[in-house]
C-alpha cells in the first residue's frame, strides 16, 4: 500500500521530483516569442511606461488644486458586501498583526506601510485595505489618516500602483460613504482630508491606466473610476465616471465571454471580477446598473458551473480559496440587491457546457461533479494567469473531491510557482518532461499550445467531449496530443489519449489525488483510491506502467499540502492509451478500460 499523504503543510524537504524552483531563464527568443502577441497599443503603452517611470516626478501632482468636498449622491440598493475571505480580525489589527496570503506580519499599529521582504503582492494587499471592513469607524479612520501622511506619492511606492489603487478607492468609497456614511458626515474635518486624497488618488489613477497590461487590471481601473464618479456630485467626479464607463464598454464585452467565465480562464479571478461589477449596480447609478446588469447575471450563472459540490471553486489556473467572496456568498448578496429569490437559477442541468471559455463538465444530486478545460490558455495578449493545463480536469465522487488540480502558492518569485503552473502539476499528458507552454519569469508565456478541434455532445447518460491541442509541436519530432473524455453519470470517467510523433518521445499521463484520499492497491496497470466518501478504482491501458509521485495542492495562497500523484509512463513514436475512474469496482473499471485500444 502507498502511504497517505501528509496533511501537514510541505517543508520543502526532498523536492526532485517536483522540481521545485526551476523557470526558464529570460532569452531573446523567450521576450520575441512574448512580445510577439501583445497588441500594437498594449507595446507602445507598456514602452510610454517604462519611460514614464523613470522620467516624471510624481510629486507635482500633490500641488494641484483639489476642489471643496461635493456632496454623496450615492442611493445604493442594500449594504456593501465585504471583499473577500477577511481574515484579519480587529483585534488581531489592532495589535499590529496583518495577514494576508498565508503570511502575517508584524506591523504595528497603525501598521508600518512598508513590509519589506513580504513581497510585492503581500504589501498590495496592505494597500487595498480590505482589512477597512474589519474595523469600526474609529480606527479604520486612523488607519486612513496615517496612510495619508505616512504613505506619500513617490516613484516605487506601492500603494500607489494603479491596481492597488483602484481597489483601494472601492473599498474606501464603500466604507467611509456608504458603510459609515453618517459618521464620514459627521466630522467634517476628517471628510475634507478624505476627499482630497481620494481626488488625488482617482486623478492619479485616471493618468495611469494599466493599457500596457490590460485584462483584470484595466477592468479594476474602469471600476474604480466608474465607482468613485458614482460617489460624488461635481466635475471631477463625472470625469472619472466618463472614463470609467468609456473603458467598462471596451472592456466588458471583451473580457467577459458570451457563456458569462471571465477570459482569464481563472475561477478565482472570475469571483473577483463579478464582485466589482455587483459593487457597480449596488451603488444604485442607473447608467452602471445598464451596463452591467446583463454581463454580471451571467457570470453569477456561470460561477454556480465552477463549484464543486463542497460550494467552493475548481482550481483551474491561478485559483485558489479564501481569496475572494465564496460564489454562495456573491449569488446571495446579487439576489438580495437585485430583488430576485436567492434559489433562482440555481437548479442546473446535469451536464454543461461553457463552450467560450473550454469548460465541461457535469454535476449531479448524488455529488459527482466532473470539469474539463479544452479552452485557450487565455487571452494571448495576457496569459499572466495561465497553467500548462490544456484538457486537464478535476472530479469529485459522492460530494468528496477526488482528483485535484494543483492550485497556486503565490507570485513574487515564488519557489512554488513553476510548478503550479507546469503540466506536471495538472492531470493531463507530459511530453519529454516539457510543459505544454514556455512559462518563464512571474507571468510571462512564450510559445504556447491552444486547443484544437474541440467537440462536446451531451448523451442519454453523461457527455464526450474531444479535441487535440499543438502545445509539443515546438518539440524535434513535433508531436501531439490529443484526448477523449466520455462521462457516465453513475460515476465513470473514461479518458483515451493519443500521442502521435515523428519520433519517439517519452509520456506521463498525471491524476492527481486529493491530499484527504489515499492510494491503494498499486498495480502495473490499476489503483484503489481511498476516500471517506468511498473508494474509486482506476485502471489504465496501454504499453506503460503505472507508478506514484510526489506532488503538492496549494488550496490556498502560503499552503503547500504534500499529496500523490498516479503517473503512467510508456514511450514510442505513435502511442494509444487511457485510463477509467469509476465509482463502483476495479471490475467496472478494467471493463471500461479495456475498449480504449484497438484489438
């Protein structure tokens, strides 16, 4: 028998087989290959950037002359929903401790600014003061004040970075005009001073648009724009209400799809994504409600697609939980703000298809829950999100998930991150120990492989769905891989995977098991997975033979759970196999396993 996995966070110690650390060091060939996709204005944003970094003096800016604070004319439909997990707790804030992605740092109170050795993504989360919704009236207006005269607009300052000021300006707006409305009204000092630095902010940020990055980033540029121009009454405030929602019209339509996913093919981004637009029709501005009315139904429809039946999100490319709002938690509060029975739209059909964005899948009353990607990568102007993850899936049995995805650990150079992102880390074909894309620095992708020919059909008693994808072609030999998926609805997945090449390449075919299961009863061709829901049997075919890694599942941000992975290795120039999980018996699966290949 194989050993469970340790449900102890991962040390790090004897890490090989993982790879741990290792990207692609930056070459010609990689920026060329990169660049080659970036849209003609995105390049010449991301070049007036560069140059306007190092050239301007951010300081004139606190010169300009800032009008008399106008009034609030926001009339919003129901109270704000707090962004995300919240994990700080006052008390916890209040003596100074800060947390954020599985970190926490000893700050003070009010916190130091500056965290260094945090990293880059840890001190934004600082700056976005999400932790504002924690606290009552009285300190989270300390915390505001002393940000503004300890936190100046100077070259390299984080908090004043286009994305962090934008959520920044959301989560201010929420709690200080809507949250604590009377109190903000009350002092009038503290109002003016609020006021002056959410103008500076917002014409700070009308001045730096994230155009050289686009995706996410410049949806919560419009956002913040649109949200604070709702806010007020005046000049300043219907600029940035213009701007906002002249970028929200190029923007929505572009990033969120038709079937209602996100283009990022991120769930986690998708629940952040549909938290600014809810953020927008909340504020009670019928021009915003019109805008995004349409496009947020659908990705709440799409959102309940993207759930396991825990409730909690596939963690399909950068994903993970306790970052943003749960999707319960999202759908409810749209629910009540939009008048509508919570339980409306929530009975789905057993199968789906959310044929924009490349999702599968299935879910059914008795737990079993299957999600494919054969979708793109993502948009190829900004695949900053994106795992090597072509026609991997995730599945859970009787309500227990079953087979994972590796998740993400963090940015910032992150020793974890290549391999969250690698195909290794999915449950799908490896060729040659290579990943489906070039994946090199933070968030660069290089050449990269697309899904092909992608076919889904719903059938009496599950799907099939099929396609090939030319990731490898870069490869001598320029193999590809092309896979089948049949889905029965008593449990049963079958899966047969095609490699054809020019030469003979080597191949691993990954199912990755969730951290709470074990495996059982290893085979050259068969496994038992254990589970407290109940077992499931898979069995291979094929010229290979079965084996079992070490892996890692990063759930969340900072957590590295060691677990196993099932590996099938074979070799050759034109290879055939595949493998069943079925729900019921080794036997079933062997039965079902055994027509993959031809007699």
């Amino acid at each position: 028998m194989i050993e469970p996995a340790s449900s102890e966070p991962w040390n790090g110690s004897n890490v090989d087989p993982i790879r741990i650390g290792e990207s692609r060091k930056a070459t010609g060939a990689l920026f060329f290959h990169t660049a080659r996709h970036l849209r003609p204005n995105q390049l010449a944003a991301w070049l007036a950037c560069r140059a306007r970094r190092a050239l301007e003096q951010p300081g004139r800016l606190l010169r300009r002359a800032v009008p008399p604070a106008p009034h609030c004319c926001w009339q919003p439909r129901g109270a704000f929903l707090a962004p995300g997990a919240q994990a700080n707790a006052a008390r916890d804030l209040l003596r100074g401790s800060f947390g954020f992605l599985g970190h926490t740092e000893a700050l003070g109170w009010p916190p130091r600014w500056h965290a260094q050795g945090a990293g880059r993504l840890w001190e934004y989360n600082l700056h976005y003061f999400e932790f504002l919704w924690a606290l009552e009236f009285e300190p989270a207006q300390i915390a505001v004040r002393d940000w503004i005269a300890n936190h100046a607009l100077e070259r390299g300052a984080p908090g004043w970075e286009p994305y962090p000021t934008s959520l920044r300006l959301v989560n201010w707006c929420a709690v200080f005009f809507a949250r604590h409305a009377a109190r903000t009204a009350a002092e009038p000092a503290f109002r003016a001073e609020l006021w002056r630095s959410i103008f500076l902010q917002a014409e700070w940020l009308r001045g730096h648009l994230e155009t050289h990055l686009m995706g996410n980033h410049l949806l919560e540029n419009a956002v913040a724009l649109a949200f604070c121009g709702s806010c007020f009454e005046g000049e300043a405030a219907a600029r940035w209400k213009r701007v906002g929602i002249e970028l929200l019209a190029r923007q929505i339509p572009e990033q969120i799809r038709a079937d209602g996913c996100h283009f990022e093919q991120s769930p986690m981004y998708h629940l952040r994504v549909a938290y600014a637009l809810t953020c927008l029709f909340n504020t009670g501005d019928a021009q915003l409600a019109a805008q995004v009315r349409a496009p947020l139904e659908r990705m709440m429809k799409a959102s309940l697609r993207l759930c396991h039946p825990d409730g909690r999100i596939a963690l399909l490319g950068d994903s993970a939980f306790s970052v943003y709002n749960e999707p319960a938690d999202l759908w409810a509060w749209w629910a009540r703000i939009e008048g509508r029975p919570q339980a409306e739209e929530r009975v789905e059909p057993a199968v789906f298809a959310l044929s924009d964005a490349g999702y599968y899948g299935a879910r059914h009353r008795n737990g079993h829950y299957l999600i494919c990607d054969a979708g793109p990568l993502g948009p190829d102007y900004q695949l900053g999100h994106a795992h090597g993850d072509l026609f991997s899936f995730e599945l859970s049995l009787r309500g227990q998930r079953v087979i994972c995805d590796a998740g993400v650990h963090g940015y910032d150079a992150d020793p974890y991150r290549s391999y969250c992102r690698s195909t290794r880390a999915h449950n799908t074909v490896e060729i040659e120990g290579e990943d489906q894309c070039e994946f090199w620095a933070t968030f660069r992708v290089a050449r990269r492989g697309r899904p092909r020919e992608v076919r889904w059909e719903a059938t009496a008693d599950g799907f099939h769905l099929s396609g090939w994808h030319d990731g490898y072609e870069r490869l001598a030999g320029k193999p590809r891989h092309s896979r089948e998926f049949r889905w029965h609805e008593r449990g049963a997945l079958i899966v047969r995977d095609r490699v054809a090449s020019a030469r003979s390449v080597s191949v691993a075919s990954r199912l990755h098991v969730h951290p709470d299961c074990e495996i059982a009863d290893l085979t050259a061709q068969t496994a038992r997975i254990r589970a407290a829901a109940g077992d499931c049997h898979v069995a291979f075919a094929g010229r290979g033979r079965l084996g079992v890694e070490r892996s890692i599942y990063c759930p969340e941000f900072g957590v590295a759970i060691e677990n196993r992975a099932l590996v099938y290795r074979c070799a050759g120039a034109d290879i055939e196999m595949g493998f069943c999980i079925s729900d019921e018996s080794l036997e079933d699966a062997r039965s079902l396993s055994d027509p993959l290949l031809p007699s």
